[in-house]
C-alpha cells in the first residue's frame, strides 16, 4: 500500500514546485523586507501585484534556497524526479543571484515588468502604528509645539523628557519642539506613554525594498527612485564638466568637440567679415547680422548696417586672430 502523503507535505511540494516555476517564468525579481507588516497589508499588496502580472512568495529562507537549489542543479540519474527534468533542465543565472539575498527576514517578487511601478504599489500600502516599549525606531520622532489637551497633573511626562511645558487655560502647552525619539534605538517606557497620551502614531509599516535584480545585475533599491529626468541631468552635468576640462587643458575629447568646432568657426565668420573673402556659410550669417536690429532700437535695419560698415573699416593689423595663421612676430 502507498502511504497517503500528509497535508503539510503536499502544501510543501506544491510550494517548491510553484517557487521553482515562477524563478524560471521571471526575469526580475524585488527583495523586500516584510517586517511588522500585516497580514491584510500582504493580501491587499498580492491582489495588486497580480493585476500587474507580478507575482509575490514568502517563506523560510531555509526552504526557498534548497527549493532553488535543487531547481539549479543539473538532474542526475537515480533522481526521484529524473524523468521529468532531464529534457527541459537549463542553469539560470538568474537563480543564482537570487540564492546569495536570502537573508534574514527576506522575501521575493517577481516580475517581468517595471519594477519601480512594483515599488509604488508597495509604497501606497501603508500601516500606522503606535510607539511600543521594547520595539527598535524606524524613524526620529519630535513632539510638536502647542496644546496637548493633557491636564497640569500630568507633567511628569514631559519633565522627564525634559519637554518644555507651560500652563495655559488649565492645560499642558508644549513651549519648543523636543525629539524625543531616535532612529534605530530602543523605545522605553516612557516615551511609549507620552505619545500614546498625545494620540501620536508616529511609526509606519510597509513592504521596504532592500535589493532589486535586473537582467542578472543586483542593484541597491535606491536605483528605483531615479527617473528618467533625473538620470538625464546628471548625464547632461557631466558632459557639461567633461567639455570644460577638455577645453581648459586643451585635450579633444567627444565632449568637447563641437565646441572646438563652433569656436573654430567663428574665427572663420570674423576671417571673412574682416578680410572680405566670402563662403556660403558666413555670408548667410553676416547678411542676418546686417538685417538684425541694433541693440536698444525698435527695429529697422540702418543702424546694423552702420555698425558692420564700421566694422569692415577696421584696419587688418589691429585684428587679433588668436594665431590662427601662426605667430607673425617670428616675421
């Protein structure tokens, strides 16, 4: 007779079995820290990520590694599961990557699309909560200034916060905004009691992103928050001092080049205004310049046509052309 297989066991096989599955359909995949997170934050977070055709699996890491492991090893004869795998069996490098995060409280989204609309989705699922004794701050906390509705035989609170107070129509004022709290230590007593008499829920939970795999690259989740504006400015920046550096010490470089070019031909536009030899390029350009209304005029082309008249009446010797031609003083 074949031992029936407990209940815990088939959930068990159907998980590694769906794991293994869902690593092979994904390319991407969000590594997400889920601590303090509610269950109905987790069931609203799964129907949302379903309906992007993203997909969302928790458990031990224990489990999950040994699940992608097994999926990530060659079949061997004498496996159970031989037969089935040896046709379609493949390494994934993506597996592999995924096996070095699982650490910690640590779970797994995957995705085949953008992961920073993932990353709205599981910002959006926000939980408040209170300040509990004993539990680590994930954020500084300050008491506001102003009335706390709280009655004068409460004060002690705030003297051993060291909380400036005054008395104002029979209740507690806060006179100059104290932090009370800070980030990653642990929240006493004290503290806990305050907030909770001033009805302050300063904590919040949600799915954080700690790491994020994309085309077999792991990147840190910060890489989420830049947009495509925002990665466009910092490349325009860059160029921007590229092109100086080239220009100041004199070295071309793709930067620099079309300004090397434009000043060059300038120098071309003031040869020909000058010298009177013309090409089709500076000819377009002078004859706009003589057509353009003088600065600080109202429009009319006379006082332009004046003004390069004067110009062309320059003498040549006093032109400085930057030893475009070489160095006449060796003449």
């Amino acid at each position: 007779a074949i031992k029936k297989k407990s209940e815990r066991r088939v959930k068990k096989e159907n998980y590694w079995q769906r794991l293994q599955e869902v690593a092979y359909k994904y390319k991407n995949c969000l590594f997400v820290n889920a601590d303090n997170v509610s269950s109905l934050q987790i069931s609203k977070l799964r129907c949302r990520l379903r309906a992007m055709d993203a997909y969302m699996i928790m458990g031990k890491n224990t489990l999950m590694k040994a699940a992608l492991t097994h999926a990530n090893t060659k079949p061997e004869e004498g496996d159970d599961d031989y037969d089935d795998r040896k046709d379609n069996w493949e390494f994934s490098p993506t597996i592999e990557k995924i096996i070095t995060q699982l650490r910690g409280n640590i779970n797994l989204i995957f995705t085949n699309g953008d992961l920073g609309d993932v990353k709205v989705v599981l910002d959006t699922e926000v939980r408040e909560s209170p300040a509990k004794p004993g539990m680590m701050a994930p954020k500084d906390v300050t008491v506001p200034v102003g009335p706390t509705g709280l009655d004068p035989k409460q004060t002690g609170f705030f003297q051993t916060l060291q909380i400036q107070t005054k008395i104002v129509k029979g209740q507690i004022d806060i006179v100059a905004e104290k932090q009370v709290i800070i980030k990653d230590t642990r929240v006493d007593q004290t503290q806990a009691a305050l907030l909770d008499k001033l009805k302050i829920y300063p904590f919040e939970y949600k799915m954080k992103v700690t790491k994020i795999l994309q085309d077999d690259n792991i990147f840190d989740a910060a890489v989420l928050d830049l947009s495509s504006e925002i990665i466009l400015e910092k490349f325009a920046r860059a160029i921007n001092i590229q092109a100086k550096l080239s220009l100041g010490l004199g070295v071309p470089t793709a930067a620099s080049a079309p300004h090397s070019l434009l000043n060059g031909f300038k120098n071309l536009v003031a040869v020909s205004a000058m010298s009177g030899y013309e090409f089709d390029q500076a000819k377009a350009i002078l004859e706009a310049a003589k057509n353009a209304p003088a600065a600080g005029t109202g429009g009319g082309a006379a006082p332009a046509k004046a003004e390069v008249k004067e110009v062309v009446k320059d003498e040549p010797e006093d032109v400085d052309m930057g030893g475009l031609f070489g160095d006449d003083d060796d003449y």
